[in-house]
C-alpha cells in the first residue's frame, strides 16, 4: 500500500505543474509560452567605425601669468575661479622706482635737446663759417664732434625715458585672453624675478585657462594611424556628457619609445563642464555611412534575425553590408520600418509568441 502511495504523488505534483508558464491558457486548457522582447524598427541611420583611446582634459589655451621684469607684487586683483576678460587687469607690481627714474629721464631729455640744439647751432655756423674760410678746419671738425656727441647725447636721453616708461608699463600684468584664473602661485608682497625660470616656483603669479574649448592628445598605434587623418570627426566623452569635436592634429612620426602616434582632438565645452585634467575616453570616427540599419546585437547566427508582425516573431534571412561600432547595414531581407527584437532573443524560435516590452 505504501510503495502504491508513493507512486501515486509523483504523478500527481505532474499533473499539477503541467502547462504553467509565462503565457495565457490556449482553447484546449494548455498554455503557450510568450516572450517578452524589446525591439527596434530598421530605418535610415549613420553607421560609424571608430577607434577609442583614453586621455586627459586640456584648455585650449593656458598662460602662466609671468612679469617681463623683477619687482614685488604690489596687488593682485584677482582670486582663483575667476572669469575675466582679454585685457583685465591681473597684477600690479611696485613701480615706485621706476616712477621716479621716469622723472630723472625726462628732466635728462629736456637737457640733452637743449643741448643737441645748441651744439646743432654751432655746427651749423661753423659749416657757413668755414665755407668762408673764416674759421680753419680744426674749430669745424671741433663743432662737427660737439654735434654729434649732443646727438648721442640726445637718444641716450629719449631711451632712458622709453625704458622707465616700459618698466612702468610693465609693472601692470593684463590677461592676454578671455578664460578663468585656475591657479594664484603667489601672494602680495612676494618678489618675482622672470630670470629665475624653474627655480623654486618659479617666476610665475597667475595661472590663466581658456577651456571653452578643451583639447585631448591620445596615443595611437602604428596598426591604426593610417585609418585617422586631420579632419576626422571625433567623441570627447566624459561622465555623463560627450562633446563632439575633430582631429585638429597628427604626428608625422611615431614615439621612439612607445611607437605611437600623437593625435589631438578639439571639442568646443559648452558651460565648462568638462574641466582641464578630467580623465575622458576619446571616439575618432574613421569611416561613417547612412543606409538601412539595425543594430548589431539583433543578429543572430550571423545572418539572421527575428522580426516581430502582430504579436509573432518571424526568423529572417539577412544580408549585411557595412558592419559599424552599434549598428550593422541591411542590404535586403528586411524592409524599412520592420521592428527587429534587440533584447530576449535567448530561446526565441521563428513563429513564437511575443510580447514587446514598453
């Protein structure tokens, strides 16, 4: 009795499962199985083949703010993250000195014309004079030299103005172009002198960026430079944007170390939102067309794929032509508006049920 019982229970618990599934009962009790699927109608796309390299975020113009002459900073009128416009004034140096050899110079220049006039005069009556033979040629070679020492007299006294002028000029540092201050080096009262170069910090005050438009180099093998040229559209993706741009440059010849290719992309940065040393991934488009597409991962078995007519799904032949990075060329097989399923292809057969998923 016990051995029958257990026989029993089995065929009962299959019974009791036959014909559940995801799907609706059909007419005569039995369920049919439905997948659910998400599909993409083929239409008329732009199939692209590109090539990624990862690289760094650069402003497209970047100036380290540095003084033509020595001096200490008297003001800096600036802070970091500030925007300021081409010609803003920066930094302001101590011109005190050069304020008064200003003064010295001019009152130096007043004396050397009088006295380039003077000598002017004489040489001139000593010339008339001579031709006369009133004088003999010694007091007129006499007369000729005071004249031109008065003259060098006279520029050496116009030079020392133009130069207590330029360091005056120069003591005032203005932004050569529109952007942010990214980096204050120095504060007021710190001394700067640009002969120091790379020294300690250096002679620089202020760093200056203009990235609204940025710049990335990527390194490029030797396998694939061929295929990129200057030109070539381009993807600077970021986080959670990507700018379009283009190749503006590329090296002639490979790295002796790496054998890589140097290539620059540029991309205008609409609101700043990429930032100068953000790491971003770099798409170069080397070949693009626009044909009847559908995507790639709706291929199966490499040359078909499964249409979607009123609730079924259909197994078709197709042909391919260009195959791009998402999306693959329709040369026949399916028509322009059919939907083909992108997703739940696992397990699907021509002529089963589906679902499309909203």
């Amino acid at each position: 009795m016990k051995k029958g019982l257990f026989l029993i229970i089995p065929l009962v618990l299959a019974l009791s499962f036959c014909g559940k599934g995801p799907g609706k009962a059909g007419a005569k009790g039995q369920t049919q199985v439905r997948f659910t699927v998400k599909t993409f109608p083929a239409q008329i796309l732009t199939i692209r083949k590109s090539l990624s390299f990862s690289g760094t975020v650069e402003a497209s113009k970047k100036a380290n703010i540095v003084p033509k002459i020595s001096g200490k900073i008297k003001r800096i009128y600036v802070e970091e993250g500030e925007k300021v416009k081409k010609g803003h004034l920066l930094v302001e140096l101590d011109s005190e000195q050069a304020q008064i050899q200003l003064q010295q110079a001019k009152g130096a220049l007043l004396t050397a014309q009088a006295n380039f006039r003077n000598a002017q005069k004489n040489f001139l009556r000593a010339k008339r004079l001579l031709s006369e033979q009133a004088i003999s040629q010694q007091q007129y070679e006499k007369a000729h030299l005071a004249f031109q020492a008065a003259r060098g007299q006279l520029e050496q006294a116009k030079a020392a103005v133009k130069l207590a002028e330029f360091l005056i000029k120069s003591s005032k540092l203005r932004a050569p172009f529109s952007g942010i201050i990214t980096n204050k080096l120095k504060e007021e009262g710190d001394f700067v002198n640009p002969a120091m170069g790379g020294f300690g910090s250096g002679p620089g005050i202020l760093v200056l960026m203009d990235f609204s438009r940025i710049k990335v180099y990527v390194d490029v093998p030797s396998s694939s430079i061929n295929l990129i040229h200057r030109g070539s559209p381009a993807e600077i993706i970021g986080e959670d944007l990507t700018l379009r741009g283009k190749v503006f440059s590329v090296s002639e010849a490979a790295d002796p170390t790496s054998k890589t290719f140097r290539v620059g992309v540029m991309a205008e940065n609409p609101g700043l939102r990429l930032k100068p040393g953000t790491d971003v991934t770099v798409r170069i488009i080397y070949s693009q067309k626009q044909a009847l597409a559908i995507p790639l991962k709706a291929v199966v078995e490499g040359n078909y794929a499964f249409v979607v007519k009123e609730g079924v799904a259909k197994k078709r032949k197709v042909k391919l032509g260009l195959k791009g990075d998402r999306l693959v060329e329709v040369l026949s097989g399916i028509n322009p508006g059919e939907k083909v399923v992108v997703e739940g292809i696992f397990g699907l057969y021509d002529g089963a049920k589906v679902e499309e998923e909203k």
